[in-house]
C-alpha cells in the first residue's frame, strides 16, 4: 500500500497529550467518513511532539483528502480549544523530515 506522511501544526492554549490527539483524529474521521471511511484511510500516528506542538500522521495515499478534511474539522479536545494545519504531504517520512526540520 503506497502511504502520504502529513506534518502537522497543533495551535492550543494548553497542552494536548499524545494519547487524546490520536483519539480526536480518529473520532473525526470516523464522525464525518463512519466505519468503513475510516478503514480505508489506514490513518497511524507516527510522531507527536508536545513541546513543539507537532505531529506526523500517516495514511493511505488515496485517502489525504479524507483525512485532511477530518482534521480540519477538530476544534475541540477535551473542552480545550484546538486548531490543526497541514504544513506538508510527503511519500516518505525521510523527506517530509529534510524538508520541514533539516536547516536551510
């Protein structure tokens, strides 16, 4: 299965655990796509950084539009109000990383 790494920009007030930003990306898709939208789009968690405030989700490379609106589409996370920004798509996580995080 060929696969889109997402980097994402969390923008909170307050902190966002790890294990409740994964929760709310899956709750998304499936609140807008149900069941069998959200199996196909493969979605993982791969990096999440909180001091940073970023993370890196991976999914099926024909689904990125899917996943794309569900994020747009968190505002919330346990009653803390949150906005997420896809800064970039890459097909491997080595170059979506030498793009955004290696120095220019």
């Amino acid at each position: 299965m060929r696969r889109r790494y997402l980097l994402l920009k969390i923008e909170s007030l307050q902190e966002i655990d790890e294990k409740d930003f994964r929760n709310a990306v899956w709750d998304a898709v499936l609140r807008l796509f149900g069941e069998y939208g959200a199996s196909k789009t493969g979605i993982a968690l791969i990096d999440y950084d909180v001091a940073k405030k970023y993370a890196i989700i991976r999914c099926a490379h024909t689904e990125v539009d899917m996943v794309r609106a569900s994020l747009a589409s968190i505002t919330e996370i346990n009653a803390k109000p949150v906005a997420t920004y896809v800064l970039g798509v890459s097909g491997t996580l080595k170059s979506l990383r030498r793009k955004f995080f290696s120095p220019q």
